[in-house]
C-alpha cells in the first residue's frame, strides 16, 4: 500500500502524476518533458531499448523496477501511457495546442491570465483553485493596476458580445433609403437633343399608323327633314358616304341561273317539234 504522504510528496515535487495497474503491479509515473523526450531520441536505440528509457525516466513507483526480468509487454504498455499524459504523440500536440486556445474564449479562462498578469507571483495552476470571492477580489485591483498603471486598455468577453449585439440592433432599425434613379452626368445631358413632350396615341391614330395612313372619309350627308321618302334616296345618301352600292336585279335568270336551261330547251325545238 503506497503512502498518502508519499503521493503528496510526489505532487508537490512532479506537479501532476499518474497511476496505473498492470496484472495487480501498480505503477506510478509522471508527464515525461519535450527535452528529456528529445534526449531519449538521440541516443538511437532499439524499440525495446527506446519503451524502458521512457519508462526509466518517469516512473516514481517502483523505481528498482526491472523490466527485463519482469512482466513481458509490461514496459510497451507504460511508455504507450506516458507518452499520450505527455502530449508526445502523433498530432497530439496540435490537438492540444487547438484545445486550449478554444478555452480562451471563456471568460473564466482569461481572468486567471488577467490576474497573472498584474500578479505574477502567482501561478496560474493556484489562481485557478482560488474561491470566486477571492478572484473577483484580485481580478478588480488587476483592472485597475493594467489600465491606470500599465496603460493596457482592457476589454471583457462579456463587454464586447454586449457592444456587437448593440451594434447589430441599430444597424436593424436603421430605415432604408429607397434607391434613388441612376442621374446622367451632365456632360452626357447637354449631347442628347431636346425631346418633346410625350402624347397619348388615340386608338385612330394607331390604326393609321398601323396601316400605313388611310384616306380621310368624307363626313355623311346629313338624313332628310322628312325622312327616307324613296329607293332612290337611299341609294343617293350610301353613295355619298363613298360606299359602292349594287343595283338589285328584277330578273329571274340573274337570281338563280340555272332557271336558263329551260329558255335553252325552247330554242331548241324551235320548228322541229
């Protein structure tokens, strides 16, 4: 059974370790460093060779462990576990690297920065186990020190998602202006010839321009006091108006010419009958 006063011992030296159990053997290890990994490379060993260094150099508990006579696959498993708590795998870095940048846009994140900043005794691993009244006691005098003192204009996340959405607001209610028509520049105005006032065509006017112009009809002559007496007369006033009026005909063989036949047949008996 591992001392309580060990792991405490351990975490005030390492800052953060880690345990892990392999077939009832408990191990306990450390975050292995960019520069002790960079030496563990150098020395070109074997993969084997390459597993027990990392193991050597951040396992805490035990530390007479000897992984050639122990457990096969024991010192594959914990250099695989110390390799991913370190950061130190493949694109791992990067995702960590866009994990905590993520963070920093919560507010909670930039005040620990903010009072590390006017404070810099402080780590920002202790501020963060600070009680919300005692940072709100340190983030107001951090304020004050960066703007009145350093001279460094501050500006809260919650401020400017305040200012934008206010800004967002009156670019809403703003009316807009209808679009005026394009004008002609003035010199292009003075090259164009006056043009007339437009007129509304009547409909005579379209049918003539239409056709290609008509004659102008002469005016009716004007219906008789006494009304139309006669055939004549009528035939007299349609021909004034310029309209072509046939004569209706009284005989019988113009009507219906087939009644000729018959006058045909008589000519032909004539004396031979």
């Amino acid at each position: 059974m591992i001392d309580i006063n060990h792991i405490l011992e351990w975490k005030q030296t390492f800052g953060d370790i880690y345990q892990m159990e392999i077939l009832g053997q408990h191990f306990i290890f450390r975050a292995l460093g960019r520069e002790e990994y960079k030496n563990i490379i150098m020395h070109d060993l074997s993969l084997g060779e390459f597993q027990e260094a990392i193991c050597f150099s951040s396992i805490i508990y035990p530390d007479d462990y000897d992984y050639t006579k122990g457990i096969a696959g024991v010192a594959e498993v914990l250099s695989d576990g110390i390799l991913d708590v370190s950061g130190l795998l493949l694109g791992q870095a990067k995702e960590l690297l866009d994990e905590y940048r993520e963070e920093l846009s919560n507010y909670d994140y930039q005040v620990d920065c903010l009072i590390h900043e006017a404070f810099p005794e402080y780590r920002l691993e202790e501020i963060a186990l600070w009680p919300v009244r005692k940072t709100m006691y340190y983030l107001s005098r951090s304020e004050w020190i960066l703007q009145n003192l350093k001279g460094i204009p501050l500006q809260l996340i919650d401020e400017t998602m305040q200012q934008e959405l206010q800004e967002e607001i009156q670019r809403d209610q703003q009316p807009q202006r209808p679009q005026q028509p394009m004008e002609m520049p003035p010199e292009f105005a003075e090259q164009l010839p006056p043009q007339p006032p437009q007129q509304l065509a009547t409909n005579e006017q379209v049918a003539t321009d239409f056709f290609g112009g008509a004659e102008k009809k002469p005016d009716p002559k004007p219906v008789p006091e006494g009304g139309i007496q006669s055939e004549e007369e009528v035939l007299a006033m349609l021909a004034g108006t310029g309209m072509s009026v046939a004569k209706p005909s009284t005989n019988m063989n113009d009507i219906k010419p087939e009644l000729n036949w018959f006058g045909y047949m008589d000519e032909l008996k004539g004396e031979f009958d």
